[in-house]
C-alpha cells in the first residue's frame, strides 16, 4: 500500500514478490498463522484481492486512471474473481462425490464401481493454485506501467483468464457419474456384504484425535494373532493413513448413524483402546461383549477412569491393575476384571546385568503434560534439565537417548520450551563429544560400519516407500480403500525390512552418540532393548520398561516424597525416586554399572509378575484364552434373548400412535407376524425393526439374562 501511494513501482513489485513469496511459504508448512489468518477475515481469497486492489490503486497514483492499461487491469481482477467461484464450485463438488461413507483397508470392495482419482495436481490445494493465476496478470500489468508497453500488460491479462478457464475446463471432465464413487447406500449395501461374507468375530473399536494414533498402532500386531476373525473399526478418516502396516481388515466410518447400520452380527467381543465419547455408538450393540484393554498400564488416573463401569469386562495386564480400580472404587467390579498380561511386551529383550556398550545409555522418557497443571503430570517441566544436565555431568560418561511424548507441548508451551532446550542441550553434548579424542578414535574405527548401515538405511527406507505405495501415485482416499488389499508376500517383506531398519539404526551412529528419537520410528520398545536403564514418569512407559528387568528411576515431580510416592503409585516401588534436582541419579547409575550395586533387582521382579503377570503361559495365550470365554458369554447371551422370545410376537406401534408414543421418527414399520423370530439366528429376526429388537433384548436381560452393562 505504501508503495502504491508513494508510488514507486519497483517498491511494489518488490513488496508484491515478497508477498506471493510469504503466502506460497506459510501454506507449503502448513502453518497455523494460515488458519488463523482466516478467522479474522484475511482468508486466501481476501488477501489476493488487497494485492490486486493495491494495483489498481498503484495505476491511479501513477496517473493512469483514464488509460486503457487501467480498465483492462479492474475488468481482469473482476472476471478472475468471478471465476473462482465456478472452479470453487467443481472442486468442492467433485471431493464430495469423491467421498465414500467410509475408508477401508484389506476390505474387498469389488462389488462397487470406484474409479480412479483426478490428478493431484488438479484438486490438491485447488483454490490456492487458482488464486496464484493471477500472477501472469500482476506481472503483466506492473511491466507495462514501467516501461509503456501496454500489450504486455494486456497479454499479462489475457494469460491470466485463459489460464483459469482451461483450470475450469480441466475438472469438468471429472464429475461425470462415470468417474465419481457410487452412491452411499450402495457402498454400504457392498460394505455389509463384505461383513456378512467375512463374519467378523473380533473387533477393535479406536477413536481418538490426530496425535493418538500411537494408542491404535500399539495393538495392531495383537490383532493380527488374536484367535478368530479380527477387524479394526476406526471413526477418523484423519487416523487412517497413519495406520501402521497391518493385514487385519480396516473400516473407518465416521458417521455413527452408518456405524450403528452395519451388520456385526457375527462380533462377539469389541475391545476398545481409548474411553471416548464414540464409544457409545458400539456400545449399544447388545449381540456382542465389550472390553476396555486401554492402551497402557499405569498408575496414572486414566487407567482408573469412571467410565470404564460401561464396559463388561475391563483386562488388565496383572495383579496391580485390579488392585487399582479396588482401591479407587470407581463402581468396576472385580468379577469383571480379568488379567491377560500384556502382548505388545514380547519383543522386549530381558536384561544381562552389564551395559550393552562401553558406556551405558539411559534413556529419558518424560510423558507429557496432561490435560490439567498437577504437577506430577509430567517431569519435564521441573525436573527435565536437571535430569538432562547430571547424565551429562555424571563421574562416568553415559549415552542419553531422549524420547518424549508424542504429545509434548500440544497443550503447554512451557513443556514445549523444555522440550526444545533439551534437544538443544543433547544437541550441544554430542557436538562437543565428537570432538574429544576418544570419540573420534571410536568414531574412526567405526567409520566403515556406520557408512553401511547408513546406505542401508537408504535402502531399506526406499524400499519401504515402494511398498508404502499401493496401485498407481496420487490415489484418493477412495482408490485407495479400492486397492489397499491384504498382500500377505508384501506384509512379510515389510516386516523383515522394518526389522533391520531398527538394526541399521542403532548401526549407523555411534554408540557414545546422545540421540533424540521422535516419531514413529524408532519405536519405544527399540529403544528399551537399546538401554541400560530408564528415567521417565508415572505412566505406561514405566509398566511396560518393568518387563526389561533392567534399572529404572521415576521422578516425584509432585515432591510428595519417596514413601508416599511409592505408596500412591505402584509401578514405583522397585525404582530410585528421583526428586526435582534429579541429585538421586547416582544411585541409578551405579545400579546400572556394578551388579552387586543393584539392590533393586529383586524388587523389580517381584513386581513384573505384579504389574504384568507371569511369564508362563505367555500374555498372547492369555489374551485368546480371554477372548474365547467372552465369546461364549455373548453366545450364551445370546442363546437364551433368542428363546425367550422363541415365538413371541413384537408389537409395533402404528403411525398414529407412534406420533404420541415417543416411537424414532423414520423407524421402519412392519406387521406384527413379520416379526416372529427366526430360530436358527442368534438375536431376533433380522426383519424386525432395530428399535424393537433391542426392546426385546432389554426386556429379556430384566428377566434373567447376563447383563452387558
């Protein structure tokens, strides 16, 4: 604008760069000032506009209001705007009819029609694209101005309409009924004859929000041993694509009246990660048992939550966690508690009692901040530097790998600010260790084996994104649900691939080398088997480390004191208690170092049969063994709704009395001797309206039958 008024065409041509220059930035980070910039009315669309307007303003202050140059350049500002709404319109249009009800994986959907997908380049930040047309124009126009050649500027605007309308023209093609997905009813139709096909018997129900994908992941590969016929029913479409491999069949439906439409009939058991508020949209489900299986065993609150009473059983990993919800009394009842150890922990190697490397590495493991300031949330805000600053001063060198939590710093900034320092202390440490001389002999004689796990890496890492990437690039969301069948040769060969990509890893630096390991790769349970020891907080992190056998510190970021610190938290009392000055860190050091220096070790096996179970059988035949006697108590239940109501007719309110009766508006009708229930299917008959149905099934659990709560 200053340059407009001055005005100075070269400052705005300038400024103007400068700007296209910011914008083109912002989005390709996916910034937040982006959506914030909305909010407050400078949207995309608006900020084009001022630059245009700018323009205009900078030909009036130039004296060229009455020039041709001048009409040209409001006449193509005008019907560029005009035409963005027409290509806003397709767009919009073709990513609805694009949309499928629902987002599978390994879920033979061949009896729809799904076409291919338009081109990314096409759709992907549509309106950005067509936005930055105007570039041609702006060029144009700001030339002619400068040096007097109008016909630049004209061509500049011509350029700059031609291109949106061919933009236009490029995506009618795409929503022709030929090259969009089939209706909803008729995706459904095709999603529940799959069901009925594949009678699913297990399920894992997950919901949660875009950084929780962790909690699902953790029990993919338990799924796929679970005895029967697992699925994974997921409500986030976000979540689908940060889904891990897996061969179990994927259905995410985020609508829940879709959810409460599908045919489960044939699910007995529905086990669910999370306590969220779509749970209930399953839940409801009476034909089959459900169980809350968390997603980590810790003393935290969450794994005492209230809401678990809704839950038919709720399984833990041992001992302690029926303990715990004794002692909170939070109405889960202990006959409803079953202990099925914790499968995920196999890969867990179980300690030697000497360091693995020259040195030992500890491993920082803080869990995040939570929802509320309790200051025993997390040991980062308190304790994290000083927990950082004496491994690195220690009387004997350590290596430090830092693993926080994938949700550090979402809801605190100071937990962000800690977390940043800390990186930027190991950071620091490991520059300055590679300087020292017996470092840099080290890394001398390691230099070749580093250089190959490193080209390693790149192989592995390449080869990984080939498999990552099923049919052809640039697939939707709908093609890809299409062709993301289970491929049992191409699962295998991911499997052994990300095995020795953990191997390359650990290879490819040095083993005196602080790390700070974010992401998903490499996994928690990695980087167990690579220390020595652990420093973390109240959380599962601390549960599943016990089943290592190895040394371990959780700090009273509360300052409640060691006794009550280990009398309030279970997991705790076979650890050194670190307080905020994290000065207690010798003791674990020297545990680490010397044996005879452990005088934990037989505390910590003691309570790894506490917290987890026993070795013997192991968790996974625990775990079917669980799954089994749920089964049969759905079976059983049943068996004895469909006797009770054996010949018994369901009434079903005719349309007047439903207007006053309080009867679901849009509830089929059906006579009342359609409704007689077929004996040879578990429940009712499958004519019989859903309403009535469950109608029947809780006048039978008041008469007697086991109640799903």
């Amino acid at each position: 604008m200053l340059a407009a008024l001055l005005p100075n065409i070269w400052f705005f041509a300038a400024a103007a760069a400068v700007t296209y220059a910011a914008d083109w930035y912002l989005h390709q980070r996916g910034s937040h000032l982006i959506n914030q910039l909305g909010k407050v009315r400078a949207g995309p669309s608006i900020r084009f506009l001022l630059r245009q307007l700018m323009l205009v303003l900078l030909l009036a202050r130039m004296g060229l209001a009455e020039e041709p140059l001048f009409y040209t350049a409001v006449a193509c500002f005008l019907i560029f705007y005009g035409l963005q709404a027409p290509q806003g319109a397709v767009t919009t249009l073709i990513w609805l009819r694009r949309t499928m009800p629902v987002v599978t994986r390994n879920v033979d959907l061949h009896s729809v029609r799904i076409p291919d997908a338009p081109p990314g380049a096409l759709l992907r930040r549509s309106g950005e694209k067509m936005l930055h047309l105007d570039i041609a124009a702006m060029a144009g126009i700001l030339i002619a101005a400068g040096t007097g050649e109008d016909r630049v500027g004209y061509a500049g605007a011509a350029l700059t309409l031609l291109l949106a309308l061919v933009y236009i023209v490029a995506l009618i093609p795409y929503m022709r009924r030929s090259r969009l997905v089939p209706p909803v009813a008729a995706v459904l139709k095709a999603v529940d004859t799959w069901l009925r096909e594949y009678q699913p018997t297990v399920v894992l129900y997950f919901s949660g929000s875009n950084e929780s994908a962790y909690q699902g992941n953790m029990w993919l590969e338990t799924m796929a041993r679970v005895e029967g016929r697992p699925l994974i029913v997921m409500r986030e479409r976000n979540l689908v694509p940060q889904l891990a491999e897996t061969s179990v069949p994927v259905l995410c439906v985020p609508a829940g009246t879709h959810l409460m439409n599908l045919d489960l009939s044939s699910a007995r058991v529905c086990l669910y990660p999370a306590n969220v508020g779509k749970n209930i949209h399953i839940l409801r489900v009476p034909t089959m048992k459900h169980v809350f299986i968390g997603h980590g065993d810790s003393d935290k609150l969450a794994s005492v939550n209230p809401y678990s009473k809704v839950y038919d059983e709720v399984w833990t990993a041992g001992r302690a966690g029926r303990d715990r919800y004794a002692l909170a009394d939070v109405g889960v009842r202990d006959e409803d508690i079953v202990e099925v150890g914790r499968p995920q922990l196999e890969s867990i190697t179980t300690w030697t009692g000497a360091p693995r490397n020259p040195i030992p590495t500890v491993l920082y493991a803080p869990t995040w901040e939570g929802w509320d300031d309790n200051p025993g949330n997390t040991s980062l805000l308190l304790a994290g530097e000083n927990i950082v600053r004496r491994l690195l001063a220690a009387d004997d060198p350590v290596r430090i790998i830092y693993k926080p939590h994938p949700f550090t710093g979402i809801r605190s900034r100071q937990a962000k600010a800690v977390d940043a320092k800390i990186r930027a202390m190991l950071g620091k440490a490991a520059a300055e260790r590679a300087t020292e001389p017996r470092w840099v002999e080290e890394a001398e004689r390691a230099a070749a084996e580093r250089s190959a796990a490193q080209a390693e890496l790149v192989r592995i890492n390449a080869r990984l994104a080939e498999l990552a990437v099923v049919g052809r690039a640039g697939g939707d969301e709908a093609e890809e649900s299409r062709v993301s069948l289970a491929d049992p040769a191409r699962e295998a060969e991911a499997a052994q691939l990300l095995a020795a990509w953990s191997e390359a890893y650990w290879h490819s630096f040095g083993w005196w080398e602080h790390r700070t390991a974010v992401g998903a790769e490499p996994k928690l349970y990695d980087c167990f088997n690579e220390s020595d020891a652990l420093v973390s907080d109240i959380s599962s992190v601390v549960s599943d480390f016990i089943a290592s056998g190895k040394p371990y510190a959780v700090t009273d970021s509360a300052a409640l004191g060691a006794e009550e610190f280990r009398r309030q938290n279970t997991a705790v009392r076979a650890a050194v208690i670190l307080s905020n000055s994290a000065e207690e860190l010798d003791e674990l050091l020297a545990a680490v170092a010397d044996p005879a220096a452990d005088v934990l070790a037989g505390a910590r096996r003691e309570l790894k049969s506490y917290l987890l179970g026993p070795d013997e059988p192991t968790s996974m035949e625990r775990f079917n063994a669980a799954v089994r006697a749920l089964a049969a108590k759905a079976e059983a239940r049943n068996a004895g709704v469909a006797q009770r109501l054996g010949d018994q007719v369901i009434a079903v309110p005719d349309r007047e009395a439903a207007a006053g009766d309080g009867v679901v508006p849009g509830e089929p009708e059906l006579p009342a001797e359609a409704a007689v229930a077929d004996p040879d299917a578990v429940g009712v008959s499958a004519v019989a309206p859903q309403a009535a149905v469950e109608a029947a099934a809780e006048t039978a659990v008041t008469e007697g039958a086991s109640p799903a709560r």
